[in-house]
C-alpha cells in the first residue's frame, strides 16, 4: 500500500517557524513532524511514500531525498497552487495512485503515535475511511477542528468546521481509494478551492459510505500555531521522561 502526504501549505498561522521552513519540517522533540510521520509509516510497514510539496518544497526534498536514508521510498509531486485548499494537492497525486486499490492520506502537519496506522491497516476493512476521535481532550486536537457526525454504524453523516451537530472530530488521516479523484473534478467544476472535507461530504452524501475509524485514546495532534508546538513539545516531553516500561505509548 501506498501512503501520500499532504506537505504543500505555507502554515501562514505558523509564523515566525513557517517563515524559512516548510510547517512539515518543523520540529517536535527534535525530530521533523515529516520525519515522525515517515517513520509511523515505515514501522507499520508502508514504505512507499508520495509526498505533495508546495511552499518552500526544495528544503523538504534536501532534507529526505529518495527516503533511502529512512529505509523508504519517496517520491514528490509539487503544488504551484499551494495556497489552495488541499484537495488542490491531493488531486497532484493523482497519476502516482493509478493502479492502487486504496492508499492512506495523511495531512503533513499532524503528528500520529505508533498504533494509528496499524490499527486501521488490521480492522479498517476495504472501507473508505476517516480517522476520527470521539473523545479529544487536548487543545491541538480541539481548537479549529473538523467536527464529524457519524451514525450507529459509524457512517459519516455530515462533516464541517461549523456543523452545530457532531459527535466526533477530524483527526487527519484517511483510508480512501480512486473515487477521491473524480468528486476532486466533480467539485472543482463548481469552485477553484476545494478542500478534502468537502470530498468528504460529496462522497459520502452522494456516492458512497465513508466511515469513522475511532482512534480515541490514541495521541495525535493538528498543528496550526506556536501554541501547539509548544503544547506539544512540552506534553511529548513530560510522557518521553515517564516512557521506560510503557511500551503501549513508546514516543520517538
């Protein structure tokens, strides 16, 4: 299977990091959010790697290369028009994904704990899918979230930052196939800008079912301003000093 990437975006929020690196490139305990992600990937056993660069994407090509420093392959596909919703990225892929049943999609600027992926890959099934966390309690994981409303099967009813309905949040990380590509067209007939939780919404209102995967419990962040990183680095700090003899929440 195959995993793409979302590290296009310019992180405007992001200011003063984002303004001489790629938000992907900044750091959590030391380590790239990119290179954190790759290694998720790389440990859950996905080792082919597409990822959409955009804004100052040169440095994130020098950084990881081919991936073989990693133990993955990596390949690039590049957004001019990055400052798009991020549909516009993911439909850049496009050509890499022919012939791939399904792919995961996960967004450049999340951080993921090992368990996520290896969940979804185990009990995901052959359905479209959208990581979701009934219970967040952390502020990058609550602050400007995707709300989702899923039903008792876990179908996804209705999605958006300002439904007045919901019961789950979005925590950035898919399971979908090539169908993704035709509501990216579909959308785009209509509007320039199209945002994958608007894919979401068409696909699963109009074309067919995408499901939660509940994955509360499990830690991953949304990283949009320098309050989460500091959050983050602090809260990853104090967990990585208690980590001996936890091997169900291991940080790297």
């Amino acid at each position: 299977m195959r995993a793409v990437i979302l590290a296009a975006g310019r992180g405007a929020r992001l200011h003063p990091y984002s303004e001489s690196i790629p938000k992907s490139l900044i750091k959590v305990l030391g380590k790239p959010l990119l290179e954190n992600t790759i290694l998720v990937l790389k440990r859950a056993g996905i080792k082919d790697i597409t990822i959409v660069i955009g804004y100052l994407g040169d440095q994130i090509k020098k950084y990881l290369g081919d991936g073989r420093s990693l133990g993955v392959r990596i390949n690039y596909c590049y957004n001019q028009n990055y400052t798009l919703e991020n549909a516009v990225s993911l439909k850049e892929a496009e050509g890499e994904l022919r012939g791939e049943r399904r792919f995961l999609l996960l967004m450049g600027d999340h951080y993921f704990e090992d368990g996520i992926i290896e969940s979804i890959l185990r009990e995901g099934g052959d359905r479209i899918l959208l990581c979701i966390d009934r219970s967040p309690s952390h502020p990058p994981q609550i602050k400007d979230a995707t709300k989702v409303l899923v039903d008792g099967d876990n179908r996804i009813i209705d999605i958006g930052k300002d439904i007045r309905v919901w019961n789950a949040v979005d925590a950035g990380l898919f399971m979908l196939d090539n169908s993704i590509f035709g509501v990216i067209h579909t959308l785009e007939a209509e509007k320039p800008s199209v945002s994958i939780t608007d894919c979401i919404k068409y696909l699963t209102q109009r074309v067919k079912p995408v499901y939660g995967f509940d994955i509360s419990g499990h830690l991953w962040f949304d990283i949009d301003t320098p309050q989460d990183i500091e959050f983050i680095n602090t809260f990853l700090g104090k967990m990585d000093a208690k980590r001996v003899g936890r091997d169900s929440l291991t940080i790297y």
